[in-house]
C-alpha cells in the first residue's frame, strides 16, 4: 500500500505520518517511511540544493529537479518497498509539483502532469491525506523554525499552493481526503487511522 500525507509547510502532516506509522507497527505491518524530495543520496543531496541554495534557480529548473528525484526515489525506495509487500508512507509525492510549482509558481499543470507521469511510471497513490490549513496559522506554527527557501516566498505563494492542494482533492475525491489541519492532533490521528482501515482493510 502507498500512502501520502501532502500541504502547506506548517500542516502537521509530518507529525500525522509518524502517528500512522506507529499505529500500523502495532498492527504488526512492514512500515517504510520516506520524502520528497529525498529518501536516497542523490534525492537528498537535490534536496539540500532546493530547500537551501542561496543561488538564484529558474522556476521550470526547480520543477526539473524535483521531477529527477521523485524519479530516483521511486526506482530505489517506493517500488521495491511496494513489491515486497510494505506499506510505504510518504511524506509529499506528485501532488506536491502541482501545487507549489503550479499553483504556486504558475507552471503549466499539463506539463506537470507529463512529468509526474514519466518520473512515478504512473504510479499512483492508493490514498494522500490532504492537511488543509489557513497560510496565516501554519505560519505561526513555525515562528520559531528556520525558513527554507521554498517557506521565505509568503503567504500568498502559499495561498496560492494551498487553492492548488484543494483543486486536486475535489478532482479526486476517492484518493484524496481532506482533514483540517486545524483540529488537535489527536483528533487528526484517529481520523487518519480510521480512514486507512476503511480504505485499506486493515
């Protein structure tokens, strides 16, 4: 099973991983946990690159380079993860080009898609949770945090990515459930959990 946890910076959908995972390692189920961009050397050095370079890099770059991680991650990670039978939880995947480098950077979402496509050889994910948040308090959720590069473009970049995320949950309803963010954490993780026995079997 591929599952993936997607929104803004500041959502809490890292901290929802973490729970699902530890409910699943109770059920006794193989767990792999991984990002993106990263989860591999050459993905995790991408990512030092866009999260943290001080250089100036051209938006269809950017995109570029996340679509050579994803790929590199899923031949690695996902799909070996996935054919022995693991459930593999990821933080961010696909959706997250459509909507910080479409939404947000107002790249060609057609193009996005292609690259998506070719990066995850049309892998999908059996179910995202989708942690939806106003820009304003995922902000005040992080006052104290470092910014990365990508978080210092502000609150109408991520507006803009945010409108994107719930553009894709209303055109895929079935794959995509949306959770406010804004509820305790408790509550979130025992929505999610709920959710993934119902979806997935468990």
């Amino acid at each position: 099973m591929f599952i993936t946890f997607e929104g803004i910076d500041g959502s809490g959908k890292t901290t929802q991983l973490q729970r699902l995972r530890a409910a699943l390692e109770k059920e006794k189920i193989e767990v792999v946990v991984t990002r993106e961009p990263g989860g591999t050397a050459l993905a995790e050095a991408i990512r030092n690159y866009l999260l943290h370079s001080t250089q100036a890099l051209e938006a269809r770059a950017e995109l570029l380079l996340f679509g050579a991680a994803r790929a590199q991650h899923l031949i690695e990670v996902i799909e070996p993860a996935i054919a022995r039978g693991a459930w593999v939880l990821c933080d961010r995947f696909a959706d997250s080009s459509l909507a910080y480098q479409g939404g947000g950077l107002s790249l060609n979402n057609d193009f996005i898609r292609q690259m998506n496509d070719f990066a995850t050889n049309g892998l999908t994910p059996d179910l995202t949770f989708l942690l939806d948040i106003e820009p304003a308090a995922a902000q005040v959720r992080r006052a104290d945090e470092t910014q990365d590069r990508i978080e210092e473009r502000g609150l109408q970049f991520q507006e803009r990515v945010r409108a994107a995320y719930r553009k894709i949950a209303d055109t895929e309803p079935e794959r995509v459930m949306v959770l406010d963010g804004a509820w305790a954490a408790d509550e979130i993780a025992n929505e999610i959990w709920g959710l993934a026995r119902e979806h997935l079997a468990v």
